[in-house]
C-alpha cells in the first residue's frame, strides 16, 4: 500500500493521475514550466491570510 489505508492510497492514485494529466496538456502547449523562486511561499501566505 501507499498509504495508511485504502483511502489515503486511493486519493493518492488520483493525484498521481490528475498530475500525469495536467503534464501532458502542457506539454501539448509548449511544456511545463517551473513556478518561479517564493511562488510556494506566496501562496502559502496568501492562504493563511484568507483564512485567519
């Protein structure tokens, strides 16, 4: 298994295939592109604020 239990591997497939789709309809418009350096704080930061 790949999880703690069939849920959490079922969700885990899931994201693994919703990912795989996503990497081929950006290749189909030029390719992946990496987000740029802080994206993932940024967001981050964007959430904590909307939910506090």
């Amino acid at each position: 298994m790949f999880g703690p239990d069939s849920a959490a591997t079922a969700h885990l497939v899931v994201a693994i295939e919703e990912s795989a789709e996503a990497e081929i309809a950006a290749a189909a418009i030029g390719g992946a592109v990496d987000f740029p350096p802080g994206a993932q704080e940024a967001v981050r930061a964007a959430i904590a604020k909307a939910t506090a």
